[in-house]
C-alpha cells in the first residue's frame, strides 16, 4: 500500500491482490458475449439490474439487448454498474464465492477484465477521463477507498486508505480526490502524495463537489453552531449559504448552478433550494419532503423525487420536474427494494457517478412499482405522458452514447 492520506489510514489493512483476467482469459466465460450487430449498440442505452440478478444494457423501449452476466444466483452476486462517462466502457461488481471483483468491458460487452479485490465494493465511479475507477467498500469497521489505474487498458488495483464515513469527489482532469472522511477529515490528494487539507472543519453533509472549472464545493462549521455552504477557488473562499443542521447539494454538469436541501436539526426539511454559485438570491424549488434529486443533463431542469404526502404506504412517491416552473408531476409510484435502500439515501455522491436522465433531457429511467406493476420504467418528460414499462428489474441508469 503506498504512503497516503494520513488521515485516511486509521490501521486499514486493505491489501488487495493485483492480479487480473484478461480479456482472452475470460473470453469462454458464459458472462462474455460477443453480440452481433454491435453498430446498433453505440447510441445511449439503458443500463438494467434485472430481477434475476443478471446485468444487461438495452435501448430505451426495451430492444436490443445485450446480457453482461448470465449465470447470477446463489454463487454470483452482481452489483453495482456504472457507464463511463465517454460511454465506451461499463464496470461492475461481481462476488462469487465470497471473492469481489471489480469487471470492467467495452459497451459491446467485449474486453471483460476482472480485477480480483479484498473487500467488495458498494460504490464505484469513473474519473471524467473515463480511465481510472474510485470504489468504495466496507472494510471491518471502516470503509476502505481505492482506485483502479489503468480500468480499461491495463487495469491495477491501488488501496488507497479508509474511514468512516468516506465521500469523495473527482477533479475535473481525473488525478486528485477531494474527501470527506469521518468529523474531521476535509482535503485533497493525487493519491501519491499526503492529504492537503482545507481550511475548514467539515460541517454536516455528505459528498462535496468538484466543478468542472476546478472549484470545489462542501459544507463547513462556522460559529455559534451555524454552518456554510462554502465555494472555494484556488484558497479563495466565498459562502454561499448559512445554515442550522445539515445539507445535501448537487451542482448542475455545467457548474453554474447548485440545487440543495436543507435539513433542519429536528429533522425536518427547509425545502429544497437552486442558487446560482456566481451569487444572487437562492430559489426554493419546493418546500415538500423531498428524498433525492437530478440534474438534467443540459443543466436546464432539476428531477426531484417527492414524498406522496398521506399515501398508505409510506413509502410512495412522485416524480416532479422543474425547469425555473414546476413542468411535470408523475403518477404514484414505489421506488424498488434495491433502488430505495443502496442507491437513494447517498443521491448526491451517486449523483457524481451515473444518470437517470436519458442523454436527450427528454425522458428518465427508474425502478419501482406502478399501478402495481413493478420493474424498470422509462417516463417521458412531457405532461400527461405515462411511464413506459421495459424490463423487470431492480435498478436503471442511463449510459451516454459512445
């Protein structure tokens, strides 16, 4: 393990072997396919957990489908897929006989390389080159962090460190980290060198963002019990908002926005909130309990999954889309199982990592019940247009085109 992050360490021992298949090593492997008519497979596709545990991608009405895993069951658990953000390559968790690995293949299901771990990865994602992968997983009573070098070419595993909790954001050019790890733990690092940390002690929140014009964005404490929401510019340091209790914040792809929700300290919701981060007043989107949100790809329209206030079941929710207006409201629905527990309470960080938004911004992809149907929905983003149901599964996301 190389020398790193000090305050990440906390006795990891998260000595992972380096050891990998190859694409030639793997190409018999009923989870290998070689699908023909691959041309047709190049546009935005639908990335599908299926009801049998098996990973497949397909076209957003349900055609075309490609399997990536065939034999999930008692002894393979498949988890975790995410789209690079050249839409090239797929990466996925596979634990097969208490043994994880991390799979990575090109869109065509082609070049599988597994890359054996010692722990097993809850959260993976690409850094914006769509070269390196950062996951996360439990480690004893840590979580260990590391990351892949080389994921599609000549893949490595680097253990990084650990804590608990651990967050993370990605430099816009793919070498540096930015943490959040444990109360205290707020910096950056190019995973070489030792952790540079920030000015501030971390307050209440979650995963911090990296804009893509390399400013950084967290949640600090400040005094008398108040917090900020801080933006910060080569050490040059500016609030954007003061608060009590805790926060949840997800920038726009282009930067220029913020969309955040305030917690109170009883636990009760402020609202949810879009601030420009130039300045200017901030907006209040809704003031209704609001369990995660999505920007557009564009940046044009914020996502928001909403608390069906006096539903019978507790759990269901709406779909609500804003665009500056409230655009679009969805018909009740249950989030899925795996959907709901895994993915939705760490929104903003897998905000970071994969979309529900279809690349056009005209639709969005999401697993759940409807009218008693439960599987993977397509939902037009367009008033009185009704889900289109595609597949059993248990969660979706949307990959980009190659």
């Amino acid at each position: 393990m190389r020398r790193l992050l000090p305050l990440l360490i906390l006795a990891l021992a998260v000595t992972a072997a380096c050891t990998t298949r190859s694409a030639d090593e793997v190409a018999s492997s009923p989870a290998s396919p070689s699908p023909e008519g691959s041309a047709g497979l190049s546009g935005d596709r639908l990335v599908v957990l299926r009801d049998d545990g098996n990973l497949v991608t397909m076209d957003r009405d349900g055609g075309s489908l490609l399997p990536l895993t065939t034999d999930a069951g008692s002894g393979l658990t498949v988890q975790q897929p995410v789209a690079s953000p050249n839409g090239r390559s797929l990466a996925w968790v596979e634990i097969r006989g208490g043994q994880a690995s991390v799979v990575t293949a090109s869109r065509f299901g082609t070049n599988r390389v597994e890359i054996p771990l010692s722990i097993a990865p809850f959260f993976l994602e690409w850094d914006p080159t769509s070269s390196r992968l950062v996951y996360l997983g439990n480690a004893g009573a840590s979580i260990g962090l590391g990351v892949i070098e080389g994921a599609v070419a000549a893949p490595q595993d680097n253990p990084v460190g650990g804590g608990s909790p651990l967050y993370l954001a990605w430099s816009p050019n793919g070498r540096d980290l930015f943490v959040h790890v444990g109360a205290d733990g707020l910096g950056s690092t190019d995973l070489v060198s030792e952790l540079q940390p920030a000015d501030d002690r971390p307050g209440t929140f979650q995963a911090p963002a990296w804009l893509p014009d390399d400013r950084i964005v967290y949640a600090a404490r400040s005094g008398g019990g108040a917090q900020q929401l801080v933006i910060v510019d080569a050490g040059e340091r500016r609030v954007l908002e003061t608060f009590r209790g805790g926060i949840l914040f997800v920038p726009s792809p282009d930067g220029r926005r913020l969309a955040y929700r305030i917690d109170r300290p009883d636990g009760t919701q402020a609202g949810v909130f879009v601030r420009d981060v130039e300045g200017g007043p901030a907006t209040l989107v809704t003031g209704g309990e609001t369990t995660a949100f999505a920007w557009s790809p564009r940046g044009d329209a914020l996502l928001l999954m909403s608390v069906e206030p006096g539903a019978e079941i507790e759990a269901t929710h709406r779909w609500r889309v804003w665009d500056g207006r409230l655009r679009f409201v969805s018909k009740p629905f249950l989030p899925s199982p795996t959907f709901f527990s895994n993915y939705v309470p760490f929104f903003d960080q897998y905000a970071q990592a994969l979309t529900p938004w279809a690349p056009d911004g005209r639709a969005f992809v999401f697993a759940g019940l409807v009218q008693g149907r439960a599987g993977i929905w397509v939902q037009p983003v367009r008033a009185g247009a009704a889900p289109s149901f595609v597949s059993g599964g248990e969660f979706a996301a949307w990959s980009p085109p190659e």
